[in-house]
C-alpha cells in the first residue's frame, strides 16, 4: 500500500499516462499524495485518469502532449507552473506505439527506428531540459521508464532494446551531472501488465500460464499496485541517495543486473 | 596465421581503433574491405569502429539544443543499424562474426557526454538483441569496450569525468593496439560460444559485472 504522505504536496508530470504502466503511475503518485499532471495525446484516454484520480480524491489536471515536440513538452511543464505552482518530479514514460510490435531487423525500415528514437530518447531530452530550471529550484527528481529488455536485449524488439539501453546510459550520465545540484535521476525497469498483453494473452491461449511461469513470483506487475509504489518510492525522500541507478521491478524476473 | 582467404570489414579505418584494428588483420593477413559492396563474396568478420563525433565537445546536456541531441545521440544508433542492415547477407553467407566497437563510457556514465553515452549505449543494446536475433543463422555478434581514451583524445573534448575510474593495468592494456589483439581473438570460430556478450579492453577498470 502507497504511503499517502510520501509525496504530499509534491508535483509530478508523467508522459503517456493515458494508459498501462503510465496509468498506474499516475493512479500511485496520486495516492502519496502528489499533485499529477496527467500527459498523454489522446486527450480523452488522459481525462479519465484525471477523473478517476479525482474520483478518488486525488489531486490532478490534463496537459495534451506529444513528447516528440518539444514546443509541446514546454506546455506540459508550464501547466504544471501554472495549476501547481511547479514541478518537482519529472516521470518520461511514452513509448513508440510499435514498442511491442516483433521486429527483423534485416528487414525493419529505418523509420521505424525513428519513430522509436523520437519518443523515447527525444523525449527524454525534451523532458529533461524542459524540467530542469524547476528541478533544480526544489531539489526535484528525473525518472525514467526504462526495461529489462535495455539491460539484456531482446531477440524480437532491438529497437525498443536500444532506445532503453540508451535511456539507461542518458540517466547514469545525468545523474552525474544534476547530482551537483541536487536533482537525482534515476531509471525503473519493470515488468508490467499492459493492455497490449493483455489483449496478446486473450488472443493466444496459453501465452498467460508460458510467460509467468518464467516470473519467480507467478505474475505480471500491476501498474499501479506494483510499479507505482516503486516509483514513488524513487522520487520521494527515502530514496534522497539514491541517484543514477536503475531499480528493477520484475518480480524477480531479471536478476542479473 | 589468416584462414584461408578470409575477408574483413572494418567500419572506419581513419579513427584510432578502426585504423589499429585494420592493420593488425592485414598483419595477420585478411583481407581487409572498407566497404560492403566490396565483399560480394561475404564476410568473415565486420568491425563497427565508428565514433560518434558530433556528440563531442563534452558539455552539458541543458547547453545541447535539439538537433544537437539528434546529431550526438540519435543519428548514431541510425547509423548502426542501417550497416547491421547492410552487413547481414555478407555475413550470413559466412557465418560471420560482428564486433561493435562501445566505449565502457557508456556503461559507467559520463558528466558531459549524456548524448554520446545514450548513443553507445543504444548501439550496444542493439547488438545484444541482434545476437539473439541472428544467432540460429550463425552469426556472432560481439561487443568490444576499451576506455574512451583509447577511441578519443580525451584531453581535447572539454571537461568530462569519463575516465574516472583507474585501470588495474598499465596505459598499453588499453591503447588501440591492445583492442585489436583482443579483435583478433574474436575472430576465432570458438569465440561463437560468446556472442552477446561485452569484452572489455580498459586495463581492468570498470571490471563489471
């Protein structure tokens, strides 16, 4: 259970919170307690998280957002200004819409790197630099959604592999840049339920009971009871010395970090 | 002692690497090609030594504009995978082995070189899937990571803390012809059983994992 105190007052942005892991981050950030900038570019999936937050006595507004624009990004930072007088935790999760999709990479098209690479690593430019001037006004916090499959690679998606290796790289570089000045930067790596798995599990019988039997703990992660309390506790103050790392949230899926 | 007319390429034969890398196989006598389309027969080995050159001066990420960014930490891993793309028939005519020349900057972090690190680092998360990827087709693909000093003048790209930490061995553990001794091991059909996997050439000083 989120500690509903851990980040009181706090404000925080999440990029792609319209859905999945971004969702239940939203949904965790919320119950500790902070005010949440829900971004996303669908404007009607992101109001509904803005709404059941709300619902539940959350604290949250919208902000329309593609990452790959950085004009966009400077909106989303300054809503946070104007609604919640500043940002204090930047949370980068969107990813490519084709994140999931298998990829051959003889045959993949260039673009398809590209549209991996503008939202996951232009994105995280954006939101970094975007970020910074209040970040380092409240001793604020970078995280980034990162994945097992940066840390060992994966056979079916090397494109999304690489974007989440390279994000991995741009937090430990970072860190060690903004540790001088008080922010911290960090990476979380989970393994999460997602609409798009759970639409592949429905789809393909058996693919459920296949792929958690490899999870020591049986089960996917849920974005907002799994994940969110994770992330909360990176961006809170009892994680004030820890910068530069990336905490693995896999039910023990990974373990050779 | 060469295979019987064994063929390599090397990426980038004018950096310091690639240029050590080149001459030590032309020592041992392979064939060395600069370009694909020069091995219509194929490829024992491609060498990617290739340095991102427009992610230097070191400076801080809040100082890089936009196409900066996309110059230093984008187009690079682009530029990678459009030759892994290039290579792969060469190399699956010959079941051979790519070495992705990777910086254990990357690994470590770097003040003032956050594009160029995420850069490396994207470069050598691909070539770790690639190998999952190409393995039942028989080609290896390995990573290579001397210290940066050994792939750039570090004294010259501004104020970084790249090679903060101190090899165990001595500066000729990690110069560029220490890299190529370690390629030229590589290339060795029992190397197969290491694909995927990362060799340092730093003198021992990240000593990871």
């Amino acid at each position: 259970m989120t500690d509903a105190h851990a980040l009181a007052g706090r404000v925080v942005l999440v990029t792609g919170a319209n859905r999945g892991v971004g969702r239940g981050l939203a949904s965790a950030f919320a119950a500790a307690g902070a005010n949440v900038v829900v971004t996303a570019r669908d404007e009607v999936a992101g109001m509904q998280v803005v709404d059941e937050i709300t619902a539940r006595g959350g604290t949250a507004c919208f902000a329309r957002c593609d990452v790959t624009v950085r004009a966009d990004v400077d909106a989303a930072v300054a809503t946070a200004g104007a609604t919640f007088g500043g940002l204090d935790v930047m949370v980068h999760n969107a990813v490519s819409v084709h994140s999931s999709e298998p990829c051959e990479l003889a045959a993949a098209p260039l673009e398809l790197w590209d549209e991996h690479a503008a939202v996951s690593l232009r994105g995280a430019y954006s939101c970094a630099v975007a970020a910074y001037p209040h970040l380092r006004d409240r001793n604020g916090c970078l995280l980034l959604l990162l994945s097992p499959a940066g840390i060992n690679g994966s056979m079916h998606s090397p494109f999304y592999a690489a974007v989440k290796g390279a994000q991995r790289a741009f937090v430990k570089s970072l860190s060690r840049e903004w540790g001088p000045e008080g922010i911290r930067v960090n990476g979380l790596a989970p393994l999460a339920i997602t609409s798009a798995l759970e639409h592949a599990f429905t789809v393909n019988p058996g693919m459920q009971e296949r792929l958690t039997r490899i999870v020591p703990l049986r089960r996917f992660g849920d974005p907002a009871t799994d994940i969110g309390p994770a992330a909360v506790f990176l961006c809170g103050d009892d994680a004030r010395y820890v910068t530069g790392q990336t905490l693995v949230v896999s039910g023990g899926r990974l373990t050779s970090l | 002692m060469s295979r019987p007319s064994e063929v390599a390429l090397v990426s980038d034969e004018d950096t310091q690497v690639g240029g050590a890398i080149a001459h030590a196989l032309r020592a041992a006598g392979v064939d060395v090609r600069t370009e694909v389309d020069a091995a219509p027969d194929g490829l024992d080995l491609a060498v990617y030594s290739r340095v991102a050159r427009a992610a230097f001066p070191a400076r801080p990420l809040v100082t890089v504009d936009e196409q900066g960014w996309i110059d230093g930490a984008e187009q690079p891993v682009r530029d990678f995978v459009a030759w892994m793309k290039a290579v792969y028939q060469p190399l699956a005519r010959r079941r051979g082995t790519v070495v992705l020349i990777a910086p254990t900057a990357s690994q470590e972090g770097a003040a003032g070189l956050v594009p160029y690190t995420a850069a490396v680092e994207g470069q050598r998360l691909l070539a770790k899937s690639v190998a999952r990827q190409w393995a039942e087709r028989g080609i290896t693909v390995l990573t290579v990571a001397p210290r940066l000093d050994a792939v750039v003048d570090v004294d010259a790209i501004g104020a970084t803390d790249a090679t903060r930490t101190d090899p165990s061995l001595g500066a000729d553990s990690y110069e560029p012809d220490a890299v190529a001794r370690v390629v030229l091991m590589l290339r060795d059909p029992s190397a197969r059983v290491l694909t995927g996997t990362t060799v340092p050439v730093d003198g021992g000083a990240l000593l990871a994992p």
